[in-house]
C-alpha cells in the first residue's frame, strides 16, 4: 500500500491587490506539513504553479525551499514530485535537481530531447517506493508542455490536444510494459482539461481563448489508477470521473474563487488500483467579501451596505466593492474608505461599472441569440473581446486577425483548386 497528496497551483509570491500574502501561505504549508505526518504519506505530488511568477522572489524561494527540507527531515520515508506549472520557469524550477534529490525530491520542468530529437520519455517517469521500499507507484510526471515539448501529430483537429494525448499514451505504453501486478500507474500534468469548471470572468488561471489547450480525457486511459492534475483553481473531479481530478489552490487566488473549497487530496492504492481518495480541506484564514454580493449596486446603496457591514474583531477579510455609475464620482473611493473607518477591512478593489457599459452589454447578449451566422469572422471576434474585457478589441489586435484570417482563406481556396 502507498498513500500520496496531491495538491497544486500553490502560488507562492502572489499579492492579492497590493496584500502581501506570506502569511496564508506559511499556514497552508505548516497545515500541509502536519497533514503528511500525521496522514503518514509516503508521496507528495504537486501538479505545477509552484511559484506564482516565472521570477519568484527570493523570500518565495526561502519558503519553498524551507517546507521540503522540513517534511523531508520529518519523514524519512517522504517522497516528493514536483512538475512545472505555466506560471513556473521550467529551467528555474528544475536546476537545483541534484540538491534536491538528495531530500527525495524529483523535479520535472523541462522535457528534455535525445540526440535524434526523440522526447526522453525515460525522464518523464518516476518510480516511487511503498514503506517495504518497494516500488508500488508509476509516475508520469509531465510538466506544463509548450510548443516543441510534445510529439507533432498529423492531425485535422486541435495539434496541441493531439500531441498532448499522445506524450501520454507513448509514456503509459512504456510504463504498461514494466508494470507488475501490484503496481498502480498515476499520471500528473498541468492543464485544462476538457470538461473542466473554470470561473467566468477571472484571468488568474491564464485559460487560452476557444480552448485552444484544452485536452479530451481521452489522454487518461482507464489503464491509469489515478490523475493529479493543476492549472485550474477549483477543486474538482472532471467529467465525473473520480480518479481523474484537480486539487485545486489552496488559498484563493481571486474573488471569483471566494466560494471555492480549497484543500488536497489524499490517494491510497493497493493492488493497482486507488482504493481511497479523500479531499482534505486547508484551513481558511482571510475571507472574501463582495458587497454587494450580486451585481453593482448605485453609490447610495453601497455605502449604506459598507456602514452596515459587521464587525470583525480577529482577522479583516479582502474587501471587493461593485459600484454602478451613471457618470465619474470623483469622490467615490474617499466616500468608501469613509464609510470604512471604524470597519476592520482590507480594501482590495472598487470595481466601478457604467450603466450605458451594462445597456451595451445587454444589446450585445441580443446580438449573440441572433446568431453567429449573421456575424462576420472579425464581428465575432471583436464582440468576444468586448464581452470579456469590457473595452474595444485594439487596432493591432484587429489587424493581425485580418491578416491570419486572409491567410486561412488563401490556404483554402489553393486547396479546393
């Protein structure tokens, strides 16, 4: 028997609108730490987005670095595997691998080629011991895979999704070889899969628009006991298959998560197979708050709802505050921050919406039912744009999707010719 944790999309280093958050990480890790102790886990998994930048700070690095030599210290028989997330330096993350190793510790950032060019699936495998030190557990441990790191796919669908399935199915077919009976096979990647629930409206995730890298999980054999997966901050099983899930973040990372149950997942496999999984839930340290709660409400109304906010004697919560506008208010952060004197808040953002940009929006919702078909390429695209980013699709922008799209259509007449 192996029991493992899987967990992702820690962001160390990230400010919350200005709010250093050190501290909220320091008490995930410490939960983390005494979890793995007292759970007795013979395997931590982290599924990428170590770091919240490519650049980590050297206090991030510290913490990081701190919380892996202590579980390893504290649990002799702890081993770790840690893949590179997109918000990670592959090389970065990867380069002090030998220091590493020495604590237990297999870092994959960087898919690494053979002379001829072939992908080294060999590097992609880690193998992990049971407390007999027996090897009990197959890993696939894929980091965040860019373009060039995945085999080239003749393919009419979607290239990336195509080489993604296949790096997969190429290392379970060797992993399928070595197996014995008593050995389970788990896959780790940092994706987003099909199927997957993302908030509507938040970039912290860095989701590709018209799923351009979303991979069907096609890409996970029922062959494989268990999927650890990052890059989506909600915490979930995906199309209902239970052993294929992401861990979610452990803390927030934007308001549109306020509601998320952030934790980890615990994992026990025997016999080839996962047994158990459990989701354990972190500690919540500083809530979200959003007032209003629903959508933006007048200037009057939200003052009024500011001044009656209840009091909070321990820890302030992040305060987000939705205003609709009929014309520019000068004065309205003062008010705001008036109206929270003697409140114990952290002000984190005003989010001020203009009621001609909400008609605009309702107008452009009509337009959408009408159907696309009455809608020209760049039409669909530049609404898309002003959909999410509530500003006009620039020039730029505008003019290389002309360009793009007049190559396709010159590809395609030579084609039908």
């Amino acid at each position: 028997m192996i029991r493992i944790l899987h967990t992702a999309d820690w962001h160390l280093g990230q400010t919350f609108f200005g709010y250093d958050r050190t501290g909220e990480h320091e008490v995930f890790l410490n939960w983390l730490a005494e979890e793995i102790r007292q759970k007795e886990i013979d395997a931590l998994i982290i599924a990428g987005d170590v770091f919240d930048v490519s650049n980590p700070s050297a206090a991030s690095q510290s913490m990081y670095y701190q919380f892996i030599y202590r579980v390893t210290v504290e649990n002799p028989n702890l081993q770790i595997v840690i893949v590179a997330g997109n918000h990670d330096s592959a090389a970065r993350l990867e380069a002090p691998l030998p220091l590493l190793q020495a604590m237990r510790t297999e870092v994959r950032g960087v898919v690494r080629k053979l002379e001829g060019g072939e992908i080294d699936y060999d590097h992609l495998i880690v193998k992990l011991k049971n407390r007999k030190g027996e090897v009990e557990l197959l890993c696939m441990a894929v980091p965040f895979l860019r373009q060039g790191d995945y085999p080239v796919v003749q393919t009419e669908g979607n290239p990336y999704a195509e080489g993604v399935r296949e790096l997969y199915s190429q290392l379970l077919q060797r992993l399928w070889k070595q197996r014995t009976a008593n050995q389970s096979i788990l896959a780790i990647g940092h994706l987003q899969a099909t199927g997957s629930e993302i908030a509507e409206k938040d970039y912290s995730e860095r989701t590709v628009i018209g799923g351009l890298e979303c991979v069907s999980l096609e890409a996970f054999s029922e062959q494989i006991a268990y999927t650890a997966l990052g890059h989506i901050h909600k915490a979930q099983r995906v199309s209902g298959r239970e052993n294929v899930r992401y861990a979610g973040s452990p803390i927030p990372m934007s308001f549109a998560e306020k509601h998320y149950h952030h934790g980890v997942v615990m994992v026990t496999f025997d016999g080839g197979c996962a047994v158990d999984i459990e989701r354990l839930e972190c500690p919540k340290l500083i809530p979200l708050v959003s007032v209003p709660n629903g959508d933006p409400a007048l200037p009057e109304v939200v003052l009024e709802a500011l001044k009656e906010l209840p009091d909070t004697e321990e820890t302030a919560p992040y305060l987000e505050v939705k205003v609709l506008l009929e014309e520019p208010e000068p004065m309205l952060r003062q008010e705001i921050e008036e109206a929270l004197a003697d409140k114990n808040y952290r002000l984190a953002r005003i989010v001020s919406t203009y009621r001609t940009n909400v008609e605009n929006m309702e107008k452009e919702n009509e337009n959408w039912k009408r159907g696309l078909q009455e809608m020209s390429p760049l039409q669909i695209v530049q609404s898309a744009f002003e959909k999410i980013y509530q500003v006009e699709m620039p020039a730029e922008l505008t003019g290389l999707f002309r360009e793009a799209y007049l190559a396709a259509t010159r590809k395609e007449e030579e084609e039908e010719e």
